[in-house]
C-alpha cells in the first residue's frame, strides 16, 4: 500500500445536525461522518501523491494518518484510479410508461397563478374523435407492462364523459389480450363531484389526487370561482366523500410564491382538515418556459421542514426532493431529470391529441416524432460546464430538456441552488433522511 498513488474523489464537507463533519461522496453518493484527521488527509491528496509522502507530513502520527487512510480507500474517498469525465451531452432512451391526457383547458376555478386564469382566448378541449384516437394509439405500451392513465386539465371533471369513454375503450383492450389492466388516477379540483363521479372512482379504483393550496382563507383566496367565491368549503366537503367510501385520495400543494415560506404551516393546516396518506408538492413552474418560479434554496429548507412534519404523522411527501433523495438513499446516479433512473417517462398528449415527453406541458419542441406502438423516445440532455464540477450532478440528473428546448436555457439557476441546498440539508437533518425510498 505504501508505494501507491492515491487521490481524493471529488467531495463536500457538510455540517451535521451536531456540528459534526459530514463528507459527501460525489462519486458514491455516500454521507459519512469524520474526524479532522480524515479531512486534512483529503485536503493532502488533492492531487495524486504517494502514501509515503502523505505520511511524513504527520511524523509521530503516521501511524494514524496510515490506519485513516486505509478507512477513507476503504470508503472510496481515496482512489488509485483515473477519475471519469462527466459527460455533458446525454441521449436519454426512456419508455413510455404513463399518459397525461388533457381532456380540456377549461375550467370552472380561476385560480391566481393558473394558466387557464391567463390565458381564457385560447383554451382547448379534446374532441371525441381525438380522444378515441388517443386511447387507441396508447394501448400497444401497456402490453407488457401495466400502463398509467393520468387524466388532467383544466378541470379533467368537465368531460367526465371522456373519461368514462377513455376506460371503456382500455377495458376492450384488456379482455382481448392486447394490454394489461391499466392504473387510472386524476389530478382534480374536485368541486365537481356527484354521486355517478364517486361511485365511478370507487369501482375503477381511480387515485385522486385534489388541489389544495392551504387552509380555507388563504385557499379561498388563490382558488376561486368564476364568481369571485372561494371553492375551499366544497372541496373539502367532496374529500372527505371520497375518503368515507375508501377512494384513495391525496393532496397536491402547490406553494404560491408569495407564501413559500409559509408552506410548513400551510401544510399543517391542510394535514389537520383532510386525511392523507401522501402529500403531493408541486414545485411551481413558469407555464411558457417551465422556469422554476421560487428560490431554489429556500424551496429546499421549506420542503425538509413539511418532510419532517409529515414524518411525526406517518405520510410520504413526494416532492422535487423525492428523486434526488432516493439517489442517495440506493447510490443509484440519476442519469435524467424527471426520475430516479430516467428508465420511463410519463408523456402528455395535448386537446389536439399530440404527444410530448414532458408530463409537466404539451410545446412544439418537445413533440415525440414516433408512431403508433413506438415506445422508444430519444432526449438530449446537454450539460453545462457548471453542471461538470457541480457537487449535485448525480443527484439531480442534469438540466431539464424540455426547459432546454423551450427557453432555450443551459440550466435554471434556481434548480440548482435547491439540488445543492437540498444536500446541504441532508446531511444537517440525517436522521429525518435515513431510509428514504424511492
């Protein structure tokens, strides 16, 4: 061992929850305590250097320094090898695996930071024609694998009739062999619901997740009817509808900006009016060039705190954090940004009925060129010289293409600071982050 060559693997040093020194891997995606012995000798194999040589600068306390560096190889912080290159252009080959189907732009809320509040001239809604279209040309991807269904808007609940129509034309596809039984779930704002709905959701077994920005002022304030009227009172009356008959029913937050600081509290208030057993943050997103709208850095500190929240009460959260902190739990490298290992993406179809790769929006830049059954999509993924060196690069799975393609942007800034920030807060909260699944 004396005569070889060692070199530190690039790395951070965090402060633990208890002022400890928290090393981070950035290779292995490991955190681990250690000792200032462990840091000096890092700092020391900057740069490939003998053992040897490293040694004598400890003198009496060679012997030490030689048993530390032994745990640090051990660790994979030290490393005799040729450290690889990160590559900064990246041609993501992900399946197919779920359908956002917007049914329609329309909607009977006008939420504050809503597209639909923006933009009223130019709303879409599906013909039949095109939904049968849809449907049809989607059921080769669910022959092998169960296939996701996610029926969105607007306000899906206005073509109910769509919906129904959607799953009678899988349930033929299923009793003739040609796809397995698909998994339905709906993003709603659930001031729709009546007794058909309910009874509907219930026998198909449909996941609601029901949009819910805060308790009943602050709700009522950014969620709204046409009228002016808040919608917070028929919203939790329908959830809890759906919870008594034993629909499996969510939230999804999604913070306004102007509150982000308040999202603990916000959903305190939420958890103690609307029983959950997961929570759905959205991260707020500019609508046109899907930019993140909230600093990155605080977003993350606000995001450890609802986790932590969450926690005592025994609910999942599944965030922007979810994929990056799963990453580090399995030291799995995220080679995609949208998931944990960029095998599957959910791909939203437009009211004109034409596919993109993005769940998030439909943009003539990032339509899926692919024919019918084609479950293979090629996504460049192009990361800056930043995105080299960056201590977050395996965790956050690079910039994201469809912002990319549409702003066309490198990175956004304020993804950054919230990967960043966000290791920074896990190793300062470890306890709260052990046993992270994906």
């Amino acid at each position: 061992m004396s005569s070889k060559q060692y070199r530190a693997r690039p790395h951070r040093i965090y402060a633990g929850p208890g002022g400890e020194s928290i090393i981070f891997n950035e290779e292995t995606l490991e955190l681990t305590e250690v000792d200032g012995i462990h840091l000096r000798l890092l700092d020391l194999f900057r740069d490939p250097v003998a053992l040897e040589t490293v040694l004598e600068v400890f003198g009496d306390d060679a012997s030490a320094a030689r048993e530390a560096t032994e745990e640090l190889v051990e660790l994979d912080l030290l490393t005799e090898t040729v450290l690889r290159r990160y590559l900064t252009l990246v041609d993501l080959k992900p399946k197919i695996r779920a359908f956002r189907v917007v049914l329609t732009e329309q909607c009977n809320l006008r939420c504050a930071e809503c597209f639909v509040t923006k933009n009223q001239d130019r709303l879409r809604t599906m013909d039949p024609e095109t939904l049968e279209r849809v449907i049809r040309q989607s059921i080769p991807y669910g022959a092998v694998e169960r296939l996701t269904y996610h029926f969105f808007g607007g306000e899906p609940l206005i073509r109910f009739d769509y919906i129904k129509r959607a799953v009678e034309i899988a349930d033929e596809a299923v009793a003739d062999g040609r796809m397995l039984p698909p998994l339905y779930t709906i993003t709603t704002n659930l001031t729709l619901l009546d007794d058909e709905i309910l009874s509907f959701f219930k026998e198909r077994d449909v996941r609601v997740g029901v949009s819910v920005d805060g308790p009943e002022q602050l709700n009522n304030t950014l969620r709204m009817y046409v009228n002016g009227a808040g919608s917070y009172a028929d919203v939790e009356r329908n959830y809890r509808r759906l919870v008594d008959v034993g629909i499996a029913a969510h939230v999804l937050i999604t913070p306004h900006p102007a509150y982000l600081e308040e999202l603990p509290g916000i959903f305190r208030a939420v958890l103690a009016r609307f029983p959950m057993q997961t929570v759905t943050i959205n991260t707020p997103l500019h609508h046109q060039t899907l930019a993140w709208t909230v600093p990155g850095d605080v977003y993350a500190r606000q995001l450890v705190e609802v986790m932590r929240i969450a926690q005592e009460h025994g609910i999942s959260v599944d965030s922007a954090a979810s994929p990056p902190l799963a990453a580090l739990a399995h030291g799995i490298r995220r080679e995609g940004p949208c998931a944990l290992t960029a095998d599957r993406i959910m791909a939203s179809v437009s009211p004109d009925g034409r596919m993109s790769f993005c769940s998030q929006k439909w943009h003539e830049e990032i339509v899926l060129k692919q024919g019918p059954g084609d479950s293979k999509a090629t996504i460049p993924v192009r990361r800056s010289d930043e995105c080299v060196t960056c201590e977050a690069r395996h965790i956050c799975g690079g910039p994201c293409p469809a912002h990319q393609r549409i702003a066309n942007a490198q990175i956004d800034t304020n993804k950054c600071d919230f990967m960043r920030t966000l290791l920074q807060e896990v190793a300062g909260n470890v306890d709260l982050f052990l046993g992270q699944e994906p």
